[in-house]
C-alpha cells in the first residue's frame, strides 16, 4: 500500500494486519506516515495505490480520538460525548443516556453540564474518550492523544486505556512517539521506518495481560522498550 | 459598581477635550465658526431637540434596516462561498466590489432605482456595511479546525449538518466582528445616502451646513455617533451573551 | 494675555503660511470650472504682479470658512452667505460681485403648464432644493412647502429631473435647463428674484485681515479680475476651452450657450454705469434686511462693513 501527497511519498510499500482484538501501538520517528495510516484506515484518506480493507465491515463501527481533544467549546461534555450519536440520528433519551453512561467509563460523570473551557487538559480529553466510547465500536483508533498531558495524568488515562481494552473487547490501533507508552500499553509493537520507508520492526510484546503502574519498573518493561529504542535507534 | 468605576478612564479624555474646546472658543483662540464651543452644541441640541429626535428615530431605522439586511445577506453570501473553491474564485472578486465602490459615487444611482426616501438610505446603509459581513464569516468558516472537520465525516455527517452544526456555530466569534465593523458602516451608509435622499440626522446636517450652523451640524453628528455607538454595544451585548460561556473573547 | 495672543497668532499665521510659497494668492471656487467663473480664469494675474492659483471647487466646498480660517486669500460665495458669516464673527469683505443679480431658478417642465413659482409649490410633485439656503426658507415662508415633496438638490446632475415630469430642480437659469434642452427636454425656469431676493452672486471675497495688511495685493487683484470679465465678456472662446479641459462633464456647445446666456446677469446698467463688479449700499442694506426677517442671522451686521470698493 502507498500513499501519496501530491510529490510527497508518505507511505511506500506498506503490508500490515491486524486481527481482531488486538492492541497494537504504531511507533516511528516524526514524517514517517503514522498519522496518515491512522487516517486511512479511519476512511478519512485514501491511499493512491493499494487499499484497506476491514473484514466485516460494518458502518460507524470505528472511533478516532484526536492529539488534542478538539471538543466543541459551545456544547457541554454531555453534548460533546453524544455527538457522534446525535450525527447518526440517535435520539435525545438514547443518545444522553449512552453519553452518561460513557462518560462513567471515563469516571467524568460529576462534570456533564460543564463546559470544555472549564476543564483540565486531561478531564477534555477523557470526554474525547468518552465520545469515541458512546457507539461502542469495534476499532478504536487514536492518534498520539496523550501526547499533551502531564505525566501523572498519562499513566492514569493509560491505564484507564487499557482497562476498557480490556472490558470491551475493542480492536486499537495507538499511535505515539513514546515507547514505555507503546510498550506499556499493546500486544503488539509496529516500528515504521523513517519517511515512509514501510515497516521496520513488528514485534509481539511478552508482557503480562494485566498492565498496572508497578510494571512501569518492572524489568520485563525494560526488556521490551530495549528492543523497540534500538530498532528506532539504527538507520 | 464596578463596571461603573471602570468606565471612568474612558471619560477623562472626553471630559478634558471638551473643556479645553469651551476654553478655546470662548477666548478667541479658535474662531466659533470654524469650532463650535461645546455650551453651544449643547444649546443647538436642546433648542432643535424635536427635530433632532424625530431625524435620529428616522436613521436609526434605516440604520438598523440597512444592518440587518446586510447581516442576513452577508452570511448567506458568504455560506454560499464558502462552498467550494470554485465558487468563491467566481464570486468573491465581486464582493470584494461592495468594500471598495466610493458610495458617494453611486448613491446617485441608488436614487435612480429606489427614490428619494427611506429605501435609497436602508439600501446605502446596505451596500456600505454588507462586506465585513461576508469576509469575516467566510472566514470563519472556511478556518473550521480539520480535525473537527474530520469528526463529522467520520460519523456520516452531511454537508449541511456540518455546516449548522459545525463550521457556523464556530464561526460565531469572527461573525461577530464583522458585525461589529457593519454595524458603524451601516450608521455612515445611512447618513450618506440620507444626503443625497434627504431626511434623518443626514439631512440635518446637510440644511445645517448649508446655513452655517456649525452647532447645530455637530449635534447631529455627535447623535449620529451615539447612535453607532448604540449599534455596537448591542452586538457587544449579543456576543457576550453567546459566547460568555465558550470563548476566551468574552472570559475573564 | 497680549502676549500669548501675539505668539498664537504669530503662530497660527506661520502655520497658515506653510504648505503654500510666499506670496502665492489661493482663489477657492465654489464649483467646477464653468462659464460663471469665466473672467477669473481669464484675469490677467501676472501683469498686475500676482501669483495666483485657482482652486476648483464642487459641491459644498466651504469657500467663506476657507478665506476666514486662511486657508485661501480670496474665495467665491454667494453675498448672503457672507451676510451670515460676518453675522457670526467671520470678518469676511466682498470685493467683486459677478453676478449683478441672482441667476439662482427653479426648472420646470413646461408640459406641466405652470405660471409661478407660487404655481409651482401648489401643484404636488418633487422640488429639489437645498433646503437651508436662505431662498428656499424664504419660499417655504411666502408659500408653504406642504403641497409638494421636498429632496436636496442633486448638485448639476439633472437624471432626475429628465427621468420625471414631475420634478423641479434648483439651477442657475442659464446652465442647467440649457443642459437639460440638450438632451431633449423641455424646460421653463422660474427666477427665484421674482419673490424680491436678490442677492449678488459669486462675489470675489476676501478676509478683512488680508486686506487690511495686503491693500495694494487686494487692489490688484479687483483690476486684474475686472480686466479678466471684460476680456471673457468680449470673447469667451479661448477661456472656455481652457475650462472645458479642468471640467469636462458638461459639453464644449452649452459651455458656449451657457457664456451668453449669462452676460445679462452680469454685464446689467448699473454695470455698465458703475463698472463691472461695483456694488451698492442699499442692496447689501436690503439684503441684511430680507435675512433678518427670515431668521437667518441674529444680530444685523453693518452694510459698509459687508463690502468693499477697490
């Protein structure tokens, strides 16, 4: 699969799968494609040569939680949590009571009548999470969502990450920049080359399937982030 | 309270200019035909105020005519631009026609097709103040953050609910300003097209002038000032109550 | 208190004197450059020793606050517009009064059939008319404007009037309904000194400042404008062109008709009997009476001040 922009390769040569289920985080230095892969397979782009395909494949089956929360500042969390919902002509009962509902997920229920202005950036965006939760999909794709919080606040929604992995049954495709997060977090580790060069490293994580804070000093950790830092090291 | 003592600095200046003007007038620095001392503007207002009441009720209503038509049209334009590339390398050149047109040039015209009355002013007021309207809501919605943008198109959302639900609410900041810009242009449209159609504050000031009652010409203007001022405020009081609570603009 | 006077002063005339070269005269018009101007651009400045610039003007220039406040040494304004400045402390002097009596009319269209302008003002219909000038409020006096519909003056642009039958408009006699007979209309005008206001038109003034500190400047100027209405008198054709070229919205034959038409407003008896430009005591006298009654001014200036005959 590639993809193109205009002159620029983004992607070149990429075959990936995925199976159902699975966490896999996407790694890579800055411009090697990861957003963009993000975004193909969330249908937002399409790829110039080869496809995507996603088996079954079912409408509004897939979320995407976006680098910063991008909540609409006019409408309070629980508007902001329902929207998807609200696109897709849910109606006002349903679609508040599975924003509620999601929004306890997140444990951000106390807050539903506030607006974004007045939140934290970590309390925006577990009502990011929140709203990609309300349609219960099948992916969820997220793209470096952590990436401006302060580390307390990271660990926590990590955590909380993997626990609703966990509970639902989810596919999620995590892309970010920090390896201890990728390796923390999946099953499954993709290094992408530089610049679009494909796929560097594909590596199945031997980590226990009940992630905690004390595996963040566990060796075992250590081990794997090795692995992953000098498949990113090398040229 | 508060508000109240805020508003004090504003009033300084004003305050001090206006008694230096009295000063200047009264002791022959500045001739009073030339300047008028402000005792006297305030005797033309109070002498004339029947007059003046009657022409400041007839601008603001073409003002305010001329303002509303041209927020409704503006946004509408500008919706309509907004909706492809194309389009707006079409049209938009000849919007940028409604900034750049001298209305004293064409108010003429505006004679011609609409006579002499409150049209030829509602449609002056019109044509001066409807392009803040469309660039700034234009651009409004055409700055739609991608993201978002993104977020709609992955749920199925269609064009027009993305763009009532979307691009417009988060346009309303820069609309806002454009209004802002309008409302005051909306208030020398009247005006001049007032002069050239005769009635309101505009044709006072143009019989004053023609008598040389320099008073009596700064009363009106000062209550044409007011009365863009007026104008302001309420849209100031619009935005505070729609985006008090979202927007960083009307916070803290 | 003198002395800060005197530095103001001094400085207010420095700062009157900059933006200009020294010695230069400043002549401000109160309309584009046509035929009523004709014998000022015509004068022979140079040969009387004057560095004169004329300054067109149009619609609404403040030519009497110009000469007040300096910024020009000699302005055109009508003699009632002088009357009220000089009644509210704006020392301003009439030199040369072109027009010996008042051009100002009222054009109809003859089709309406009409034999007054009191006819006029009873039958309904639009009357364009700058509503503060002292004729018009004498007109509202004499004969009420409830009948027809009052809008400003549309300035030497007759669309209007061309386009409705029903509409009147405020001209000089001899220039727009000539223009208005080009294209096609038939007009008849009422005179507005058929109501007895008369004032002299498009007078030479000056400031009494200037003429008190520049006497022989200002009396060179009179002879050199004296000379310059014979001259065009005589033969307009020369300076026409001239004023065709700085005014080309009105066309190069009713120029022409237009200098004709008017020398009987200029070149009248008392004229020839007392020179071009000459003035009297008891039409000043007249005309401050005729202003008073209207309400014009409050305090009556004195006549001889109004004018002066160099």
């Amino acid at each position: 699969m590639r993809k193109a922009f205009d002159q620029l390769v983004v992607i070149e040569g990429m075959d990936l799968e995925i199976a159902a289920g699975e966490f896999v985080a996407i790694l890579g230095p800055s411009g090697c494609g990861k957003s963009t892969l993000l975004r193909m397979i969330a249908r937002l782009a399409e790829p110039t040569v080869g496809h995507i395909s996603i088996q079954p494949e079912e409408r509004f089956q897939t979320a995407f939680v976006f680098q910063d929360a991008h909540l609409l500042p006019w409408r309070t969390v629980l508007d902001n949590a329902a929207l998807p919902l609200e696109l897709m002509g849910v109606a006002r009962e349903a679609r508040y009571s599975a924003a509620r509902a999601a929004l306890e997920q997140v444990s951000l229920f106390e807050a539903e009548d506030r607006y974004p202005a007045q939140l934290s950036g970590g309390m925006k965006m577990r009502v990011s999470l929140a709203r990609a939760l309300v349609t219960q999909p099948r992916l969820l794709l997220l793209d470096e969502p952590f990436a401006a919080l302060d580390e307390i606040t990271r660990f926590r929604l990590d955590t909380q990450l993997r626990e609703l992995w966990q509970t639902r049954g989810i596919t999620v495709i995590f892309v970010t920049h920090s390896i201890s997060e990728a390796t923390f977090l999946a099953n499954r580790a993709v290094v992408l080359q530089k610049r679009g060069g494909g796929i560097k490293l594909d590596r199945r994580l031997d980590l226990p399937v009940d992630r905690n804070d004390e595996l963040r000093v566990d060796p075992r950790l250590a081990r794997e982030m090795r692995a992953l830092l000098s498949a990113m090291e090398e040229e | 309270m508060r508000r109240l003592r805020s508003a004090i600095p504003a009033l300084i200046p004003l305050v001090v200019v206006t008694a230096a003007a009295e000063l200047a007038v009264r002791y022959g620095l500045v001739k009073s035909y030339l300047v008028p001392a402000p005792s006297s503007v305030l005797r033309a207002m109070i002498e004339s105020r029947v007059e003046l009441l009657g022409a400041l009720l007839t601008t603001s209503t073409s003002a305010l005519v001329g303002f509303l038509l041209s927020t409704v049209a503006g946004i509408a334009i500008a919706v309509f631009l907004s909706s492809s590339r194309a389009i707006q390398r079409a049209f938009y050149p000849y919007a940028v026609f409604f900034q750049t047109v001298p209305i004293i040039a064409i108010a003429p015209l505006l004679v011609i097709w609409f006579g002499y009355g409150m049209r030829t002013v509602v449609a002056s007021a019109f044509v001066v103040s409807i392009f803040p309207v469309i660039a700034n809501t234009l651009s409004g919605i055409l700055s739609t953050e991608p993201a978002l943008r993104d977020l709609f198109r992955l749920y199925g959302a269609s064009t027009p609910v993305t763009l009532w639900k979307l691009r417009f609410p988060a346009a309303l900041p820069q609309i806002l300003t454009g209004l802002r810009v309008a409302s005051g242009l909306a208030v020398i449209g009247a005006i001049v097209g007032e002069f050239i159609g005769g009635q309101g504050l505009g044709s006072v000031v143009d019989v004053a002038r023609t008598q040389q009652r320099v008073d009596k010409v700064f009363a009106a203007v000062l209550l044409a000032s007011v009365l863009g001022l007026a104008l302001f405020g309420l849209i100031n009081l619009v935005s505070y109550v729609t985006l008090r609570r979202w927007h960083q603009s009307e916070q803290a | 208190m003198n002395r800060r006077h005197f530095v103001l002063a001094g400085s207010a005339a420095l700062l009157a004197a900059c933006g200009k070269s020294p010695g230069k005269i400043r002549l401000a018009l109160n309309w584009k450059p046509d035929p009523q101007f004709g014998g000022f651009y015509a004068a022979p400045y140079q040969s009387h020793g004057l560095d004169v610039e004329i300054l067109p003007g149009g619609a609404g220039t403040p030519t009497i606050q110009m000469v007040g406040a300096g910024s020009a040494e000699f302005g055109v304004v009508s003699a009632d517009e002088l009357v009220i400045a000089r009644s509210q402390g704006n020392d301003v002097v009439a030199l040369f009064a072109v027009f010996q009596n008042n051009p100002q009319g009222i054009m109809v269209h003859a089709s309406r059939k009409l034999n007054s302008l009191g006819d006029l003002l009873k039958s309904g219909g639009t009357v364009a008319l700058q509503r503060g000038l002292p004729y018009a409020r004498l007109l509202e006096k004499q004969f009420g404007f409830e009948k027809v519909k009052i809008v400003p003056s549309p300035g030497g642009d007759i669309s209007a009037f061309l386009a409705d039958k029903n509409f009147a408009q405020q001209c000089f006699i001899m220039s727009e309904p000539l223009t208005a007979k080009h294209q096609g209309a038939d007009v008849q005008v009422f005179p507005v000194s058929e109501t007895g206001y008369n004032p002299y038109t498009t007078v030479l003034t000056t400031s009494g400042d200037f003429l008190r500190k520049n006497p022989d400047r200002a009396k060179a100027m009179v002879a050199a404008v004296r000379e310059g209405w014979r001259a065009y008198l005589d033969d307009p054709k020369p300076t026409d062109q001239r004023m065709n070229q700085l005014n080309p919205s009105m066309a190069p034959e009713v120029f022409a008709e237009v200098a004709e038409a008017q020398k009987p407003f200029i070149e009248t008896d008392e004229a020839r009997r007392n020179g071009l430009g000459s003035m009297t005591k008891e039409r000043w006298e007249a005309l401050i009476a005729q202003l008073k009654g209207l309400g014009d001014i409050q305090k009556a200036p004195a006549a001889e001040e109004c004018y002066r005959a160099l």
